[in-house]
C-alpha cells in the first residue's frame, strides 16, 4: 500500500484496496495506522485525498530498520 501511496498520490482508496485483493475497510485502517506512526500524512483536497509519504523514515520490519522508506520506493516504484 505505501508504495501505492507514494506511486499515486491521489489515488483512492477504493482503487488500492482492488490492487492489493483486500476489502476498502481493511485499506482505512492500514491507512489510519501508517498516519498514526507517521509514515504518511493525508492532505483533504475537497472530496479527495492526497497522501504524501515520509521516505525518510525507517521500515517498520526490525529486520529491515536499517533501511529507508527511500530505498523501498526506489526500487520498486521508480526502478
């Protein structure tokens, strides 16, 4: 979802949860969660929303807590 996010800016939610195969409900509080721990932030642009990822902060796996959310998204999203 995160490399969604930072690939689309503005997608919609209900867009993501078709890419990923899970319901729009389970989306929302993905969505809530990375807000909450400050991975994304969620800007209101009349109905829609923009979602704007922190790529400067660590992965949230202890294994990978070494790397940055940059190099994640560099790889996959503009690789």
């Amino acid at each position: 979802m995160l490399l969604l996010l930072a690939k689309d800016p503005e997608i919609r939610l209900r867009e993501v949860a078709e890419r990923v195969g899970i319901t729009e409900r389970a989306v929302q509080r993905i969505v809530a969660d990375l807000e909450l721990d400050r991975y994304i932030e969620r800007e209101r642009l009349g109905r829609r929303n923009r979602y704007r990822v922190h790529r400067d902060l660590p992965l949230r796996h202890p294994v990978e807590a070494h790397r940055k959310i940059a190099s994640l998204i560099a790889l996959v999203v503009e690789g």
